[in-house]
C-alpha cells in the first residue's frame, strides 16, 4: 500500500505530504516543468519542493536566479 511521506521543502522551510511511496500517485506527476527546469532543479534541491515552490517554477514566477542562490546556500 506505500507510505505517505512528511517533508519540509528545502526552498521555503514548508511542511507538506508526498505520495512517491504511496498507492496512489503523487501530486507533482500532475506540475508541467520543462527539462531544463527539472535538470535545475535536481541539481539545485537535494529533496522535493512543496507544492506552492514547484509550481511557482512551473508558471515561470521562480526564475533562475532563485536557483542560483541555492546553489550558494
């Protein structure tokens, strides 16, 4: 059946449920992020982003230079 997942974004410090290792599929399948994007961030966050932060990228409201103060952090 899979476990549903508390984590803390790594971008805002926010508390938020992931269903990766759940039976039913997770709520980011559903956020259109480009592959660029994705590469960025996977090289960027060591973790998933909450809701509020992977859409943020998905609408083009984050923009690259978020990414690169993460990077630094």
């Amino acid at each position: 059946m899979g476990v549903v997942r508390f984590k803390y974004c790594p971008k805002c410090g926010e508390l938020f449920d992931c269903y990766c290792e759940s039976h039913r599929r997770c709520w980011c399948f559903e956020v259109k992020l480009t592959q660029d994007t994705l590469n960025h961030l996977a090289s960027s966050y060591s973790n998933c982003l909450c809701p509020k932060c992977l859409n943020e990228f998905s609408s083009g409201m984050a923009d690259s230079g978020d990414l690169m103060q993460e990077k630094q952090n």
